[in-house]
C-alpha cells in the first residue's frame, strides 16, 4: 500500500446526473436504459459509449451496474462521464463499496447528490494494482455469470423438450407424416401416432392439474414472539425468488424456529419441491434446494399419482403462459386452491412423463450444483471486496483465495 494516496472521489472520477427519457418517448432499439433499478426498457440512442459504471441516485439509491456496451443512463441514476485514465472496472467494484445511503439528501424519496460524492475522502490505489483488483473480482463474476448463462441453456432445453412432446405434439405429428423416428426405439413407440377429436394424442387424458399434485400451504409465525425467529429453518417468501434459469431457492432472507414452526400453519417442504406465489407478485416459480417452509401467500406443490417433480414444473410453467395470454399479458390477481381444480391440462401416459423426467433431471441436477457454486462465488467475492479496496488483503493472498475456489 506504500504508493496508494489519499484523495477525494471527486480527484477521481466525475459523476454527471443521467438524462430523463420515457417508455413512451423511446425508439425501438438495443440500447439499454438503466435506471436506479437496472434496465428498464431499450432506445435507439446512447449517452455514453460505454464501458460504464452507472450509480442509482433516486428511489434504489446507491445500487451500482456496469455496462459493457452503449447506454442510456437514466435520471434515476449517475453516470461516470470521467474516468481520469483509472481502471474502468475497478471504479466499479470500488463505487459498490461506497456506503452512499449515508448520503441521502432527499426527504420522502431517497435521493444521491453527486456533489456529496464528490468530496468524499478514499484511499486510492495505482493504476497497475487498479487492473490486479479487477482481474481478481472480474474472475469471481465472469465464472458467476458464465454458471448464469449455462443455467439458462440447461432450463431452455427442458422447457423446450417439454414443449415439443407435451405441448405441440412433435413426436405425434411426426408419425403422422410418416417421418423416421427421431428417439430411441423403445421411447418413439410410447407417442401415439394420431390425434383424437380434442387435437391431442390419442389415449392422453384430459384432466384438471389437480388430478396429478398434492398442495401444500404455509404461514406465518407470529413476528411479536421472539422465539419464532431467525432461527435455522429456511421460511420462503416471493423475495427469495431466483431466476426463471436459476430455478431453485438456496437460501432465505428470514429463518424461524422449530417452535415457529409447531406453532403456526407452516410445514416443512421436502427437497425438489414446486413452490408458486399465489398472492401479490403472483405467478412466480422455484424449486426447494433442501427442506424448507413458506409463508401463506405461496403454495407449494408436489407431483402424485407417479408424477415427477419435473414434469409438474413445466406444465405449471404452461399453464401459468396460457393464464397469461388469455388475460391478455395482464397479471391476475390471485391463485388459490380452486385455481388448481379449475384449469385443464393434458397428461400423457405416465410411463411417457416418467421419460421425461429421466431425461431433464440431469439439466436439473447441473442447474442446482451451478447455483451453489455461484453462491459460494459470490460469498467469496463479497469477503474480498471490500477488503482489497481497503488494502487489508494483499492481492497475492486475495488471488490464492480464488485460485483455491476456482
């Protein structure tokens, strides 16, 4: 840390408020605007060429993005118009450690002024250990993001595999043009080779989704009692959602105890386990990692009658698509026990769905170990964060640290 300085933010970088543009006001275009709550919609014009940092000013104050192509920073948000010849990169992860809601200057609405960035005093490092610091952290976020977009091809395939039996009825339609077999002998002669007078394959059910899950449901243990809480069982709520990619909940923000639990209507979800939002943000979807619980505003469903967990996930999925486009894209407004028994779904036989479930359950598997390395990655990440930009971990220790976790 010999050559590191003492210096104001302002010494620098110099931050600019970004520019207002509205939904209605855009140009159908590829060019992201990002507000203090990430990209919100795309325009056909840039502020800035990028690379950039922007900074969330007003509303999510302080939250930190990084764009590697041309932007529109919104007016939610500050920009670093200057980055005075400093490692791009790193002004990012260092902006990340900066305790700016300490900073907030606006009233109902919480608000970041640039001129209170500016003079803040910070400790600043040489170009050269700028790009060692980066590297380092780039590593940890580029694995991250590299597991994020496996995840998505890994969820793509099973979605698109069940589509194509259970939903446009490939195989079906390709016996009924006479075309080779596509699979595996022994799977090809489970399709039927017509459709019925419903436009299914023949010999599949129609039958409300009620038919193949058992519902589970939560609660709520009561937040006056102390005991109830922050205990080691993890208790889901809409907020631990992950991705549509990510699909399983690793962990929870809030945790009760087993008296929390003896005394309220939560119950234990085993591992694997669908959980769907039900009131509020409805329509969301996870998978349970291990055992868990969940709050009332959620159900969770299992697959019966020798319907696997998979093939649950996808046709809810489905089903949850066609409610959509049948209110038009509009989000309904709740989902509750007598949605289940109302709404038809088509079951093939169930050795067919047992197929499926072999065949993605690998995808799955993958997914699952991807999120825990990610997690773990990020954890990781997180620890060195902030000790590399005070310089309490030299950037040998910190690059053992990753060359160990890598």
């Amino acid at each position: 840390m010999k050559k590191w300085k003492i210096c104001s933010i302002g010494d620098q970088i110099t931050l600019q408020r970004g520019v207002d543009i509205t939904q209605k006001d855009a140009h159908m275009g590829k060019i992201p605007v990002i507000s203090s709550g990430g990209i919100s919609f795309f325009h056909d014009t840039a502020i800035d060429d990028g690379p950039g940092v922007i900074i969330g000013r007003k509303g999510s104050l302080g939250t930190v993005y990084w764009s590697p192509a041309p932007y529109w920073p919104h007016d939610t948000t500050l920009w670093v118009k200057d980055f005075k010849s400093n490692n791009r990169r790193f002004v990012y992860y260092f902006m990340k450690t900066l305790k700016t809601k300490d900073l907030d200057v606006g009233s109902s609405n919480p608000t970041l002024n640039r001129n209170h960035v500016h003079p803040l005093s910070v400790i600043w490092p040489p170009f050269k250990e700028q790009e060692k610091i980066s590297e380092i952290l780039s590593l940890l976020d580029d694995k991250i993001d590299l597991n994020r977009r496996m995840n998505e091809t890994l969820e793509a395939m099973a979605r698109a595999l069940f589509r194509d039996w259970f939903v446009d009825f490939g195989p079906t339609r390709a016996k009924m043009a006479g075309e080779a077999p596509c699979l595996a002998p022994e799977l090809w002669e489970l399709f039927p080779d017509r459709l019925d007078d419903e436009r299914k394959p023949e010999g599949w059910e129609t039958s409300t989704f009620d038919h193949c899950i058992t519902i589970l449901t939560g609660g709520t243990p009561k937040t006056s009692v102390p005991s109830y809480w922050n205990g080691n069982i993890p208790w889901f709520s809409v907020v631990d959602a992950p991705t549509e990619s990510d699909v399983y909940v690793l962990d929870t923000t809030k945790k009760i105890t087993q008296d929390g639990l003896n005394n309220s209507a939560a119950s234990i979800l085993p591992e694997n386990t669908v959980i769907i939002s039900a009131r509020g943000t409805v329509g969301k979807l996870a998978l349970t990692s291990g055992n868990m619980t969940m709050n009332q505003s959620c159900y969770g469903i299992r697959g019966s009658n020798g319907y696997g967990q998979y093939f649950i996930l996808q046709t809810l999925k489905n089903i949850l698509n066609e409610l959509k486009n049948n209110t038009h894209g509009s989000v309904f407004d709740t989902i509750t026990r007598q949605t289940f028994s109302t709404i038809s779904t088509t079951l093939p036989s169930l050795r067919l769905a047992q197929h499926y479930e072999d065949m993605v359950s690998k995808y799955f598997e993958r997914i699952l170990v991807n999120c825990q390395e990610s997690r773990t990655l990020a954890q990781l990440r997180d620890l060195l964060l902030p000790k590399l930009m005070s310089g309490e971990i030299s950037i040998r220790d910190a690059e053992k640290m990753v060359e160990d976790a890598a």
